[in-house]
C-alpha cells in the first residue's frame, strides 16, 4: 500500500473551480541503476495515474476504477521524480465522489476516495 | 524586525535555497516529507511489542511532545551519554514496547522522528543546560573545526568561511541543522542529520564515522548549539 496525500476542499459552490492536489509516496525507480554491488535495480514504476469524478451518492469501492467520469489522466515515464505530485482544477458541477488512481509495476493498484460536497 | 533579529548574521538553508524549493517546504500539502509525517502518526498510536503498548498510551497525543525535538540531542540519565531524538525513539522501542530497535534510516524511525519533530516547528533549537551534554557540544566543536579526509577541509572552511559563495553550482549553506529529518530531493527521500553528515564527509573524502557513533553525536550537539534559537522548521526540504 502506498502512502498519499490528497487535498481537495470539502465544499465547494457550484460551479466553482477547485485545486486538486495529490501525492504518492513512490520510488519511481527507472531501472537504469545499479546498487553499491552493481546490481541492476529492476525497475519499479507508477505507469499511470488517473482521477474520476462519480456524481452523486458515495462510489462502491469495487466499482469506483472505472465508473464516473474521468477528470484528468497522466502517463508516467521513467524521468518522473520519486514520489510523484500532481496537481490540476475542476470545475465544481455537483456533489460526488472522487477516485484517485495509481497503477503501475509489481501489481501497484492504490486507489483513494475523496468525497466533495457541492453546494 | 527587533535589533537583535537584524544582529543575528545565522541563516537557515531555507534562505539558500531556490524559491521552487523553498514552495515545496512551505506547503504541507507538497512537501513530500508529510508522507513520512502521516505515516510517524500513525506509528504513533500502534501499539507494537511484546508490551503491546503505543507511544501515546505513555505520552498522550503527538501534541504534547512539542518543544520535545528543539532540546535533543540532550544527556539520557539511564544511558549515561548524549542521544538524539532517534535513539531516544530506540530507547522506547526497546524498553518500554518491548520491540526490537528499528535499524539506522529506517522508514517508520524517520517518519516518528520527522511527526515528532514537526510538532516543534517555529519553536526555538533549544539545547538544555547539562554539563554532559556542554561537554559533548566542546568535542563536537572540536570536529566541527577539524580538517579531514584527502581534501583536507573542515566543517568550518566551507560552512563558515565560504558559506553563501558557490560550490559547483549550489550555493553553500551557514550549515544550521534546523529542519531534520529533511526531505532531500538529491535523496528522493527522508534522512537523519547524520545521513547528511556522513555524505559531507564522503565528499572530501573521509573515512565516514559509523551510523550512531558518539562523534555524530557530539557534531549534532554542537550543531544545535550553533543553531540554538533558531526556529525549527522540520520536516525541510532540502535541495
């Protein structure tokens, strides 16, 4: 489980424009070092992350990958710096449930919920 | 801004730093090192060894250890030497929890370390008077201004000397431990004072003293008497 750190604002007005901000704790390891012992270090990398807005009442988690509308996606490369942050806006519409993504190597599945009240 | 602000010539590395840097320490919601701090808070309420006691069933909320990390490294009385915060994190773990002692640079020891530390932000580095620990602060000096390894510089030479001039591209900092553990974008990670430490004396290439060594020690106690009364700023981030 990796650790992170979301902040979104509890309430918004409609239609207001809101910052989102998320940051995972992740090595980002690119697979191109080598360790004191000159091991290659297998590369260990977020490959994408996304953020989806479900309108409405509080998402299932088990649903809550691929229901609701996506809000903003990112590809994640090698260069990426460890411990990844993110940072983008949404145009508050109505109250619902955003599901934050990160998937990548080694099975890497995190995903959090946040839930935003519009009034 | 007092008289005696304006007299004070002692700047924390926060001033040497680029103001893209200086963003990521000022925002807890970007400063990577709040990983590890919500992560010491949550360490802090678990209860773990063969005692199955938590840190806060002996000192309550985190909240109450404020002011705690603005005094280490101080004397512990039942280990008759200097420790630093982490050691003294140890100390619990291993007499009061019952667990075995976490290893140096361990994930959960830097982030109890950096929650704990957090807790003492904007407060004063406030060393304690002890003449144990008055004479660690003398050995410490001592280091501080000692030339080492082939390159044949001390602590002082570059961080007092020449701080604010450059080395390669960086500008040299006065050197004042006010923000550990920090968040060290060359680390892409949370480290001790003494990872710092150790690497500055990779660089001119000394023999490094071992993790945990009573000279770190001495260097810590005397680095927190050069910075007494600065304010903490733990965790920083450094470039």
């Amino acid at each position: 489980m990796a650790r992170t750190l979301i902040t979104v604002p509890r309430t918004a007005k409609r239609d207001e424009i809101i910052e989102i901000r998320a940051l995972v704790q992740h090595s980002m390891e690119t697979g191109y070092r080598r360790s004191s012992e000159g091991d290659l270090l297998p590369r260990d990398l977020i490959r994408r992350f996304t953020c989806r807005f479900v309108p409405g009442a509080v998402a299932n988690a088990n649903t809550a990958s691929t229901a609701g509308d996506l809000i903003f996606a990112a590809t994640f490369h090698a260069a990426i710096a460890a411990n990844p942050y993110l940072s983008f806006n949404l145009r508050a519409t109505t109250s619902g449930t955003l599901v934050f993504t990160w998937e990548g190597d080694n099975g890497l599945a995190q995903s959090d919920t946040v839930n935003l009240l519009v009034a | 801004m007092t008289a005696a602000h304006a007299a004070d010539a002692r700047k924390s590395g926060f001033e040497f730093m680029q103001p893209s840097t200086q963003a990521l320490q000022k925002d807890d919601t970007q400063n990577p090192a709040m990983l590890w701090v919500k992560d010491g808070e949550a360490l802090w309420n678990k209860p773990e060894g063969a005692a199955v006691k938590s840190c806060a069933n002996c000192h309550g909320e985190i909240s109450r250890m404020k002011s705690v990390a603005a005094r280490y490294p101080a004397y512990s009385s039942t280990q008759k030497k200097i420790i630093n915060l982490s050691q003294q994190i140890n100390l619990c773990r291993v007499t009061q929890q019952q667990a075995s002692a976490w290893p140096v640079e361990h994930e959960s020891l830097l982030g109890l370390e950096a929650a704990i530390a957090k807790e003492s932000r904007g407060l004063p580095v406030a060393p304690p008077a002890q003449s144990q620990l008055a004479d660690a602060q003398m050995r410490g000096e001592t280091l501080f201004n000692q030339r080492i390894g082939q390159v044949d510089l001390s602590c002082r030479d570059c961080h007092e000397t020449l701080a604010g001039k450059k080395l390669g591209g960086n500008v040299i900092p006065q050197g004042h431990a006010t923000g550990y553990p920090i968040y060290r974008l060359e680390w892409q990670s949370v480290g001790s004072l003494q990872r710092r430490l150790r690497g500055c004396m990779t660089a001119v290439r000394a023999e490094p003293y071992a993790h945990g060594a009573s000279e770190l020690v001495d260097l810590e106690a005397y680095l927190a008497k050069r910075g007494a009364g600065m304010p903490l700023e733990a965790p920083a981030v450094r470039p």
